[in-house]
C-alpha cells in the first residue's frame, strides 16, 4: 500500500503521545470503544491516499478489522473541527521530528531567525460537483475541479503559522502576499511565489529571503545597468555569486548563487519541462540552465555559503 508522508511519520510517533493529542484537542474525552484516534488518524490517510475516502468506507474497514464497526453516521461525528485540530497537531508533531536532522548546525545555535518560515502549496483533485466552490479548469467535454492546499510552517517554533484550502484560482502570488513578514524572518519559498514586490516587502521589513531563480528573470548589472546574460556567465564560471539588481523600476539589489547539478538530476529536470510543455521544444537555454541550482537571496556573504544556504533550502 502506498504511504503519505503522514502515515509513514505516524510509525515513528509514540502512540502515547498521539492519544494525549487528541484529548488536547478534544478529540478524546473518554476512553473510545469504537474508534480511537490513532485507528481513525491511520484510516484516513491510507483512504485519502489510495482513493477518495467515505464514512461508509471507514466504518467498513473498521468492522472488517475488529468485527464490531461503527455506523458510518458514527464515523461523521467523529470527523469534526477537533479532528481537523487534532491532525494539524500531529503533523506539527511529525514535521518537528524529522525537521530537526536538516537543520543546519549554525541555524539551532545562534539564533539568528526569530523564524524560519517554510511556505508551499499543492493541489488535490476534488469531485466534479464541487467546480461551483473550488474552480478549475474546464471545456466542451470535462470538467476538472481543484483545490489549493497552503501551508506555512515555522522550523523554530515547530508550529504552523497558517493553513488553509483555497480555490484553484487563488494561486502562490497571491498567497505570498497576504503573509504576514516580521523582523529577522528568514522566508523559503520556491519559483511560484517569487515576484519583485515581495522581495522588496521582505527587504523593507527587515527580513531574508531564499528563493529559486525563475526562468524569464532578467538581471542587471548594478554599476552599468546592462541585462546580464546568465547562460554566458554560468558557461565562463562553474560556481558564481554576485550582486545583481532586478529589472524593475526601483533596481532592487539582490545576490544571486548558481552550481552545477549531477548530470542524472539536470536530465531529470529536462524530462519534466518537457512534459510540462506539452510537445514544444524548450528554447536551448532553458534547457542549459536546467543543469544548474541558481538562488537568490539576501543573506551575507561572511556568514552564509552556498553549503549553508543550500543545506536551509
């Protein structure tokens, strides 16, 4: 059986602690005798990964397992908002766990980020009645409905700071910028939330930021304001790091890092623009730059490397 994430934490996780959980999200009042927390935790994520999930289902493996199931109108009250409560504190839980072993050394000492703030995003296929309230995309013969699940997640502190199911169209730009930037944040986000006004946002509070380069940023030289022709300075230098602005109205100054990748993984990330692209041929360039891991960032030079830098990535 495939495993989430989730499920294959929740191995690890001392089944002690995940029952204190759920009396401390009110899951559990009282010794279950049907469902406890951590059958119910288990059932839902091999359902939701393997197909969509149902009471009925639920109830169903669970009479199968024990002889004595609930109802799936039992199954139903027991997925409530103190459900919801208690697998945002289980993730929260397993994330804190496993985090911990990537973290650099020099990140857990010093204390140099009030927060490490980890924003991403991913999309589940929904059932087709529920286009009117999620959207999607749609023609003359299908209907495809999508929602976009927000996550964003504090290493330091181990808790998330905001979770939330979107409609499709409420897309990584727009979330980027209704998150909440304070003072010795350091923000870690890819390509899609990368756009010139939230860099000069986290900038002007005071903040850092790693981002991904995205193909189709332009960047100028600060002292002659020339474009500056990526692909011919990654082909004269195989490791680079240097001040550059963006090509906005402002010449905001970032530093960009850019080292090569192992040739398996440059080939892999060509076969998936590829596909993405659906039959057209990517431009040359793009496929050069595929063979590269390019950051930008804000950080300084005499106290985060590349190695840093790409170990908090």
């Amino acid at each position: 059986m495939e495993k989430n994430f989730i499920s294959l934490a929740i191995e690890s996780l001392d089944p002690a602690k995940i029952e204190q959980l759920a009396i401390k999200s009110g899951l559990q009042a009282r010794k279950p005798r049907k469902i406890s927390p951590l059958m119910l935790l288990n059932l839902y994520c091999h359902e939701s990964i393997n197909k969509s999930p149902s009471f009925n289902d639920i109830a169903g493996v669970i009479n199968d397992s024990t002889g004595n199931g609930p109802s799936r109108q039992a199954v139903c009250r027991r997925v409530s908002e103190k459900f919801v409560s208690f697998l945002k504190m289980v993730l929260e839980m397993a994330l804190s766990e496993k985090h911990l072993e990537y973290l650099p050394e020099s990140m857990k000492k010093d204390g140099c980020f009030k927060r490490i703030v980890v924003q991403d995003s991913t999309i589940v296929k929904l059932p087709s009645a529920l286009f009117d309230e999620f959207s999607g995309s749609s023609n003359a013969n299908t209907t495809v409905c999508n929602a976009r699940i927000q996550g964003v997640y504090d290493l330091i502190n181990k808790s998330f700071i905001k979770f939330s199911i979107d409609k499709y169209s409420k897309n990584d730009l727009v979330a980027a910028s209704e998150l909440e930037v304070l003072t010795n944040d350091l923000i870690l986000r890819d390509r899609g939330y990368l756009k010139s006004d939230e860099i000069k946002r986290i900038m002007y509070s005071n903040a850092s930021y790693i981002y991904r380069h995205i193909t189709g940023t332009v960047y100028r030289n600060p002292e002659t304001d020339e474009i500056i022709e990526l692909e011919k300075v990654l082909s004269k230098n195989r490791v680079i790091d240097m001040d550059v602005c963006l090509n906005d109205k402002e010449r905001t100054p970032v530093r960009i890092m850019a080292t090569p990748v192992s040739e398996e993984i440059a080939n892999i990330r060509r076969m998936k623009v590829k596909k993405r692209m659906n039959g057209h041929n990517p431009s040359a360039n793009l496929l050069f730059l595929m063979g590269w891991t390019i950051f930008i960032i804000n950080l300084p030079r005499e106290k985060f490397s590349f190695k840093t830098i790409l170990a908090l990535y």
